[in-house]
C-alpha cells in the first residue's frame, strides 16, 4: 500500500525520468556556450562528449549489478542526488583537463541513472499489469524540453552556464521528494544475467540497425544542432538554445500520440512515416539558410526519432528469433551504443569536412530507417496478440 495516489509508483517514476530529462536537456542547451567560453575547437568537443559516452557505457554493467543487489528504486535516488553536482562540477571547469574529469563523471553518473530508472519502471510496469514504458520515456523528453528551455531562458538573459547549471540543480531537487515512496525490492534470478551479449539475428538485426539509425540521430540533435545553429547559421546562444527545445517538443508530442497511430496504421507503416518525416527534416536542417528553415527541420526531426524506438523495444520483446530479455538487450546495447558514440563521431566527421557537410549523415540514417521499415511487420503479430490478451 502506498501514501496516496499522489505519491504513486507511477508518479514517482516518472518524477525520475523527467528528472533525468531536464538535466539532460539543460546540458545540451548550453554546450555552445561552453565550447565558447573554453574556446573548444570540434575535434576537442568532440573528444569531450567522447569521454562522457565512454563513462555512461562503463557504467552501464555496474549500475545494473547494483539494481540487483540494492534495488533500482533505491539506487535512481541515491544517483539522481549524485548527478547534480557532477552537472556543477561541468559548469566550474575551468580548463578542458577539469573538463575533461568533470564530463566523464556527470557521464557516467547520468548512464548510470538512465539504467536504473528504466529498471524501476520495468518493475512498476509489471506491478501496474498495463504497458506504461512509452509513457516513462515521453516524460523524459518532456523534461529534456523544460530543460532546454530554461538553458534557452538563461542563455537569452546572458546567465552564464556556470550559474545556470547550479540554478537548474536547485530548481529541480525538490520533485525528488515525490520519488521517496515504499517499494518491494525483489531481487532478480542472479542466473538470469550471465547469458552475456548475444548479437540480434534475422530481421531482429534489421531492427536492432534501425534503432542504431534512430540513436544515432537523436543523440546528435542533443549535442550538436544548437552548435549546428550558432556556428553553421550565425545565431545567438538562446535561438540556438531554442532548436533543441522545438525538437523535444515535437518528440514528446508525437510520442504521446504514437500509440494511437501504430494502432491505426500498424507499426510498419509508422515506422515509415517517421522515417518520412526525419529525411524531410535532414534535408531542410542540411540545405537551411535561415533559421526558421532549420527549426522547421529540427520539429520534423522530433517527429521522425520520436516513436521508434519505442516500436523498436516492443517488437523486441515479441521476436521470434530469440528469447524477449536477450532481443531487449540486443536492439538496447545497438539504442544506447548510437546515442552515446554518434555525437563525438560527429564531431570527428564534422573537423575533417565540416559541419554543415557532415549533418547529410542524417538524411542517410533517415533512408535506412525508411528501408528496414519491413522487419517491423513480421512482429506486430505477435504484439497485438499480447494486447489482446492483456
């Protein structure tokens, strides 16, 4: 029995993932300021943002071993605490070896909370008896766009990102009081997680490349399309701010529409559209020479990237070529290895031909989206089938 309604399991879950969201989005917002104001050339941000995906993904086994032992509930708030000053801490670097220490750290910690609290909603899910996954991740991208936002805010006040980041920190602290609720830990089957990594096969590996596509490109929308529009299009700091903003509303938008799309088209045909809808959008983004050009780009972007992944998961969890836990893990490590290697591959691509010539990756990742649209049929069969007897 819990509190109140008001203190739900539920409620409490998705205070976390939006949480973790806004940090998120409030890092993102002002990455230009930072390279700025450390004068970061490309190649050294992305060198950085490197170091931070190699601290999440270092992360990712400790963190799940300590789900096991101690409990996903209890461990989303001992780290969603722990991030906050490591986010502080990016923001008094003071030179890029401070930085360098401080965005590994923040990395890991952020990894290490993403992991954790997706475990806590898989418990709450099954506790709850009804999907509710989509809907923990659309809180997410609803606070990457508060988040966003505000670092849009500051950024036209000319707040300094040092002050923004602890400003953020203090304005977002007090909604983990809706996270402390009673939860049974129940430990999982210590046999369950040594099978190892096991590659996707047959038309789950189209889909796992799929989701590799999507990543890939959300990612990169994070980290680098405010820099994209600061230095490609000569915008000020809040209009670039403002980019990313648009695009995680759109995502969120769409997200909590998707459901009633796949049921309408299935989940082929929406996997189409978005793929539709992020081509259109790299080519708008590609070819901007103004910026409301580009923040068109960036909504139809939002649109694209937002309901495949979840797609992605669902037909995991219902493939036949392997058991539903090793499919999840399969497509997830394909998910996460994207979000976090794609922005500093950009940055990489971006130093050698530049930027604007190196976002034409992303009209490349939208066709292969558009052409693995296929392997998405093969199992909406079997998902319908588990609505229907749920």
């Amino acid at each position: 029995m819990f509190m109140s309604e008001r203190y739900s399991p539920k409620l409490a879950v998705s205070v976390v993932f939006l949480f973790n969201g806004a940090l998120f989005g409030a890092w993102a917002s002002r990455i230009p300021s930072l390279k700025q104001g450390l004068h970061l050339s490309a190649s050294e941000l992305g060198m950085l943002l490197l170091l931070l995906a190699l601290g999440a993904i270092l992360a990712f086994p400790l963190a799940g071993y300590l789900s096991d032992r101690l409990g996903a509930a209890r461990l989303s708030k001992v780290l969603a605490l722990m991030v906050c000053p490591a986010l502080v801490m990016v923001g008094m670097a003071s030179n890029v070896l401070y930085l360098a220490a401080a965005l590994f750290l923040f990395g890991a910690l952020h990894g290490a909370l993403d992991i954790a609290m997706n475990s806590w909603a898989s418990e709450v899910e099954k506790s709850l008896g009804r999907s509710t996954m989509s809907f923990f991740h659309a809180m997410f991208s609803v606070g990457a766009g508060i988040g966003a936002g505000l670092g849009s805010l500051s950024a036209w006040l000319v707040l300094p990102y040092r002050e923004f980041f602890i400003v953020i920190v203090l304005i977002l602290l007090p909604l983990l009081r809706l996270c402390w609720i009673p939860w049974q830990f129940h430990k999982t089957d210590p046999q369950a997680s040594k099978g190892g990594f096991q590659l996707p096969r047959g038309s789950l590996l189209v889909i796992a490349l799929v989701a590799l596509c999507c990543a890939i490109g959300e990612g990169a929308m994070a980290d680098w399309s405010a820099v994209f529009l600061t230095d490609v299009l000569n915008s000020d700091h809040g209009q670039a701010a403002m980019g990313y903003a648009l695009f995680s509303v759109a995502m969120v938008a769409t997200r909590l529409m998707g459901d009633g799309l796949v049921n309408k088209i299935g989940a082929s045909h929406t996997v189409r559209f978005c793929g539709g809808a992020a081509l259109l959008g790299s080519l708008l983004l590609l070819t901007s020479q103004t910026l409301y050009q580009a923040y068109a780009g960036l909504l139809l972007l939002g649109v694209g990237y937002s309901i495949v992944m979840p797609l992605v998961y669902a037909n995991a969890a219902n493939n036949t070529q392997m058991k539903a836990g090793a499919g999840l893990a399969s497509v997830a490590t394909f998910g996460y290895g994207g979000m976090l290697l794609g922005p500093p591959l950009i940055g990489f691509i971006a130093e050698w031909i530049g930027l604007r010539q190196t976002f034409a990756l992303f009209v490349l990742l939208a066709l292969a989206v558009v052409a693995g649209a296929w392997a998405f049929n093969q199992e909406k069969t079997l998902a319908c089938a588990n609505q229907t007897n749920g």
